[in-house]
C-alpha cells in the first residue's frame, strides 16, 4: 500500500481514504461517495482494529464479512481495498502508541477506557502508509471526529479531515455495523434513541437553554423504553467536548450511549441557538 500510494502520488493522484472496519451498509457508502466526489483515487480500509476494543468479547462478536464487503463495494467506484491482518499493523515488538489528551477521557473514553489510543494509534498508521489528501470520518462516531481533527493538526499531518452527516435508518435509527447484532425487536426499540434526540432539540427550539433540563428530557424518553439502558447522556461543546451548561453561541454536542439488550449503540445531534 505503500509503495502504490506513493506511486500515484507522483503521478499527482489526488488521494481519497476512507477508513473502515467492514460490515459495511449505507453511512460507510455516504463517506465513500464524497470521497469518490473529492478524490481522484480512493481506497477503502477494512480493519476490525483490536487496539481500540477494550472488552475481547466485543472484538470476537464484531460483525466481520470481506466477501460482502468486497461484493458491495465491487458496486461502487472505489479504486483499492486495503484490509489488512492484525499482524501486518502490529508487528510482533510493537510498543508505539498515540494518546491525545483532555479529548479522550470522557464520553466514549471514559466507557471504553483505551479506545482511542487505539483509534489514534491505527489512524496514525493508515495515514502514514497511505498518506491521503482528504480521510472521511462520520458524524455519527462525533467524538473520534473531534480526536483525529486534533491528532491531524497537532502531528503535522497534511491530510483533511473531511466529515460525513449521519445516515440513519426509516425508524431514525443511525446505521451501524451493530444493528446487526440486535434482534429484530430491539432494532425496533432501538429508534427511541433518536426520538429522544429530536425531542431535546425541539425543547431546545422552544426556548429552553439549560443542558440540565435538555439532558433529562433525553433520560426520560430513553426510559420509557423498558429494553434501553443508558451509559451515557452528555450536553457538551462540539469542539472541545467540554461540558455546557447552557445553550449558547457555540454549536453543541447531545452525545448518548445506551445499551439495547446487549449491544451498546452511540448516537448524536449537533445543535445551536438558532435552530
Ligand atoms: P466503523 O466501520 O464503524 O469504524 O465506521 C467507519 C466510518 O464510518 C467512521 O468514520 C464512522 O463514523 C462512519 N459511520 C459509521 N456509521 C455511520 C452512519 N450511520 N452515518 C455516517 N457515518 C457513519
């Protein structure tokens, strides 16, 4: 992969990477298509990263298909997959890792202690490998967004961080490799994650200005599904992810975790005032 991009590189490619760990559906499409748009080439990884997976048990159940994968793609103009094994990332001494600090204590940090170390570990490789123009990340993973920004800026990477909207299912479920794993009733069940995002911005629309309150409006439509258990609800700036207490002039970040049965699912809205 290396030698390739640094082939195309000289011939003045522009290069489009669209980082992925596989089971892909349409918020995976979505990033490759404005990748496809921005880039002369484009390469699609497909790598279940295990340095991001602090619970082993979640690492052997993530949903994993290459044949899929590839068929699916083979229907996209994307010019590479690059789906290495484990081995090939982390060689037998590896012992180099890349921590961000103050982004990556809270939220999914805080949950899955280790998780971005590992994220921003993998990154680091990929991009150093393939060295991309533009890398296409979803706003569905918000705060991976806000770390790989920071990661990119302060290594000195030239590489633009290029972000997706999220895609969501008919129920306002957003699409995830993990709706795979839930049965039938709980993806049903599983769409009050985004009705009670929909209703905090439409408090928010009505006047309300407190995170206290938006926050437990979240809660409160979230439990009134008896399947759904919360990790987390945070009212946070976009950029920093710093708490807020009240709804300013900055955009702000409702960030959710909730576990539907056994699967732990993320979601997110982004919001201002004016909105
Ligand atoms: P993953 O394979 O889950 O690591 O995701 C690979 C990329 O796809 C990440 O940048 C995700 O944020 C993005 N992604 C996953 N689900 C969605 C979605 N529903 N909408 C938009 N982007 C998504």
């Amino acid at each position: 992969m290396a030698s390739l991009t640094r082939k195309l590189r000289r011939e003045n490619k522009t290069l489009g990477f669209v980082p992925t760990m596989g089971a892909l559906h349409e918020g995976h499409l979505s990033l490759i298509s404005q990748a496809r748009q921005m880039s002369d080439v484009v390469i699609v990884s497909i790598f279940v990263n295990p340095a991001q997976f602090n619970e082993q048990t979640d690492y052997d159940k993530y949903p994993r298909n290459l044949t899929a994968d590839a068929a699916l793609l083979s229907e996209y103009q994307i010019d590479y997959i690059f789906a290495p094994d484990a081995s090939e990332i982390y060689g037998e001494k590896f012992s180099t890792y890349v921590y961000v600090e103050n982004l990556t204590e809270t939220l999914e940090g805080a949950s899955r202690p280790g998780h971005f170390r590992g994220v921003a570990t993998v990154v680091m490789i990929l991009f150093n490998t393939i060295r991309p123009d533009f890398a296409f990340f979803g706003q569905k993973d918000a705060q991976q967004v806000a770390v790989i920004k920071r990661l990119t800026q302060d290594l000195g990477f030239e590489t633009e961080i290029i972000t997706s909207p999220i895609v969501r299912e008919e129920s306002g479920l957003a699409m995830s490799s993990r709706n795979a794993l839930l049965s039938e009733q709980e993806r049903q069940k599983a769409s009050i994650i985004y009705k009670a995002l929909r209703e905090a911005k439409i408090l928010v629309k009505n006047g309300e200005r407190k995170s206290v309150a938006i926050a437990e409006k979240v809660r409160q439509v979230i439990q009134s599904e008896p399947l759904a258990q919360i990790d987390y609800i945070a009212v946070v700036d976009n950029e920093t992810l710093a708490p807020v207490e009240k709804i300013g002039e900055n955009a702000v970040l409702i960030a959710v975790a909730v576990r539907i049965g056994k699967v732990r699912l993320i979601d997110n809205i982004v919001f201002n005032r004016k909105q």
